[in-house]
C-alpha cells in the first residue's frame, strides 16, 4: 500500500494553496465586477446631468424633472437652500444632504429614504448657484455583486474538493512505482541478489532512482560474490599447509627418538613462513575491502623502495637483478603499501624467471613508470587479467607449487590503483613477463 503520510500532505497542500488562490481570486472578482458596473452607473448619472445642465443653460428651468427610470430621481435646489425643481419621486420632499462638500462635483452612495429605503448612486453638480442632484438605484450593483460571491462560496469549495481528490489520485499514482521499488527491495535477501527492482521506463526521477537501486543491487551482488569466492579460496589455501603441518608434525612425534629433528623443523619452518604470508595477505585484503581510503600519505623516493627490495632479491641468489635503468622518482603516497607492492612485484618475477629480473624506473608523462621484467616463460594472452584476480593462476609456469598462492599482483594492483595508478602486463603473449606499474608524481594528484 503506498504511504498515505506523503499523499496526505501533499494533498492538503495543494488544497490549502488552491483554496487560497481561488478564495483571492474570488474577491478580486467581485471587486472588479462591483467597481465595472458602479463605473456604468456613474458613467450613466454624468450623462444624465450633462444633459439637465445643458438644458438650464438654454435658460429653461421646469418645475418637474421626468423620471428617467422607475428608481431614479432629480433635484435641483438653489443658492438658498431651497427645491427649484425635482422628479415627482422627490416633490414636496427638502433637499437631500450630501456627506461631501456641495461645492464640488461629486458621486457617492448613499441611502436616500426619500425615496426608498435602498442605496443610491447619488452625482452632485454646481449649477447657476444652485446645486443639482442626480440618482439612481443602487441595487442592480449589489444584488449582481451578492449573487456572484454566493456563486463562488459554493463553486470554489467543490472545486478545491475536486482538486484535493485529483491530487491524492495523482500523488498516488506517481507514488505507485516507489512503493513497488521499496516493496522489492525489502523482500530481497543475501540469498537472492540477482533480483532487480522494477523500472516504469519513464525516463523520469523514479525512472533513474529504479536504474540506480539496480546498480546498486549490481555492486552488491558482485561484492558478495566475491567474499564468498575468497572465503572458499581462502579456505582451500589455507587448509593445505595445515593439513602438511599437520603430517609433518605427527611424523615428528612419532620418529622424535629415531631421527635427527633439524631437516623436519627446517620444513615445518618453512611452512610456517608460508602460512604467515599467507594470512597477512588475507588480512590485507579483508582490510582493503573494508576501506577505499590510504591510511597515511607523504612524499617518498619511489626509487629507494625499489632499490631496497632489489637487493633482497639479489641476496638470494637465485636470479640476477639488473638496476642500470633505475633512475629518480618522486611519488606520493604510502610507503608501506608501495614498498609491498614492489616486493610483490619482484617475488613474482623472481619466482618465474630463468636467471635474470630486469627494473627500470623513470618519470614519463607526470607518472612514475616502474617495469619489471623476467626472462621466464611469460604469460599468454588468455591470462593477462587472470593473473591479478584472487587466487588467480595459471595452469602451466605460474602454479601454487612454484611458491605462490595467487595473492602477490592482486595485492599489488589493490595498492597502485588506490594510489590513482595502473598496474597491468604490457607484453602478454610474449616470452618473459613484463610488468608495469604507473603512479602519480608528487603533486599531479
């Protein structure tokens, strides 16, 4: 059911607005209608007088005016006070008092009882020393004024009724697919994110909130499913070496007083290292997932990290490491997380190549450019992405045996990409890996 809160306020609202503007726009009516037919009137009375006062200018003065209308009337009253001539209406009757100065020429309403007890549109006019006093009836003006206000005290409260109505049926019906989205949204659960919410295809507000609750339902769907591949990669990873562990210590205990204990500890040592590795990674990764932000940033010599994890390299023996191509490169960022991120980067290399690691270092284009290259097998073109997912390896040359367990280039791709850099393969296909490692300079982000 939509909410009735959201339609009830808008309704009453409107209503309140509508009733406001129709009940302003009701007076305002019956102003203007009032003061046109007042104007009518008065306009009439001037025409009136005009033609009383032409004719007292000709020199006639009658006894008697004729009545123009059957609620109008006539009186002229001279310089002393007294009726000259008036319409049969008015005869015998004093003259009329005015409320405004009898010197000038003026048009009020008034009620004359003389005549009816009604009000009058009343002209007076200065005339020869006299003053002439023109009427006619007012109730033409009143009773068209009250008839309009009555039909609009009954009209304006339907019509806001109507509207109110209109409103409450419309909100509702634009409301209709927001409760349809809200209703999916909380009947879906962890187990069923592949739902999606309704869209009404209206291009509109509701229209792009339905497209974006669906990409959001999108990132969820894909970040749950990728927790629960690193919980059960994870869990597969991690119950080898317990499971060697495990072996390795019960031989021990078993042949603890038939052999020497120093090759076995070196093994289960080694284990241990592994496993270590091993959970640091995943901790680094549940505490990446958690997070979007680095913990500290500063500037850092990116060529000193990459000189220091070269020579661990290097002491091992292994594999020749070659720097002649390292030069300069200030970058900023965290150096713990870089200095990760190059170590992986060099494991890795050191783990498939044949007798040599190739660095190279340099500034190009307002980026730090890092490329690490090994003379082993290289990486084909079906695994060129592959091999930064989690846990991701390849079938042939790059396999748990060699030492990795598919963690070392996610790691480092998660730490350059949230450094604003890129991390990717630059030669797949091609004999020997070749890795490069883009990362803002100082000040270019």
């Amino acid at each position: 059911m939509i909410p009735h809160t959201i339609r009830f306020r808008l309704t009453l609202v409107a209503g309140a607005l509508a009733a406001l503007v129709l009940a302003v726009a009701g007076v305002v009516i019956v102003l203007l209608q009032r003061g046109a037919m007042t104007a009518s009137l008065d306009q009439a009375l001037t025409h009136r007088a005009d033609d009383i006062t032409s004719l007292l200018r000709d020199g006639e003065r009658p006894d008697r005016f004729s009545l123009s209308g059957a609620e109008g009337f006539v009186q002229l009253v001279d310089g002393d006070g007294l009726v000259v001539a008036s319409t049969p209406n008015l005869e015998g009757e004093p003259p009329l008092r005015l409320s405004s100065n009898p010197g000038t020429e003026t048009i009020q309403t008034m009620k004359v009882v003389e005549v009816d007890d009604d009000l009058f549109r009343v002209l007076s006019r200065p005339v020869g020393g006299g003053t002439l006093l023109v009427g006619t009836t007012y109730d033409v003006v009143t009773e068209s004024t009250t008839t309009l206000a009555v039909a609009l005290a009954l009209t304006i409260p339907a019509v806001i009724v109507l509207l109110a109505a209109l409103v409450w049926w419309l909100v509702g019906r634009t409301l209709r697919p927001v409760e349809d989205i809200r209703t999916e949204v909380a009947s879906i659960s962890t187990t069923d994110l592949h739902r999606r919410v309704p869209q009404p295809g209206t291009d509109d507000e509701i229209d792009r909130l339905a497209t974006t609750m669906n990409q959001m339902l999108e990132r969820l769907q894909s970040s749950v499913e990728r927790q629960l591949r690193f919980v059960a990669d994870a869990s597969h990873e991690l119950r080898s070496p317990l499971t060697r562990l495990r072996a390795d210590i019960e031989l021990g205990l078993a042949a603890a007083l038939l052999e020497p204990t120093g090759d076995r500890l070196r093994t289960l040592l080694n284990e241990v290292i592994g496993l270590q590795t091993l959970v640091e990674d995943l901790l680094y990764l549940a505490r990446a997932d958690a997070s979007d932000t680095l913990e500290t940033r500063g500037p850092l010599d990116l060529d000193d990290l990459v000189f220091d994890e070269a020579r661990a390299i290097d002491a091992s023996g292994r594999v020749e490491v070659s720097l002649s191509e390292v030069s300069g490169a200030h970058v900023t960022g965290d150096r713990s997380q870089l200095r990760r991120a190059v170590r992986n980067l060099l494991q890795n290399a050191e783990r498939h190549a044949t007798s040599r690691v190739f660095l190279s270092l340099g500034e190009v284009d307002g980026y730090a450019v890092l490329t690490v290259a090994d003379d082993g097998p290289g990486v084909p073109p079906s695994g060129s992405e592959h091999i930064f997912e989690r846990f991701g390896r390849l079938d042939q040359s790059r396999t748990a045996q060699t030492g990795g367990v598919g963690l070392g280039l996610a790691i480092a791709r998660d730490i350059v990409e949230r450094h604003g850099g890129e991390l990717s393969l630059s030669n797949p296909g091609e004999p020997g890996a070749r890795f490069e490692m883009r990362v803002p300079l100082v000040g270019r982000d």
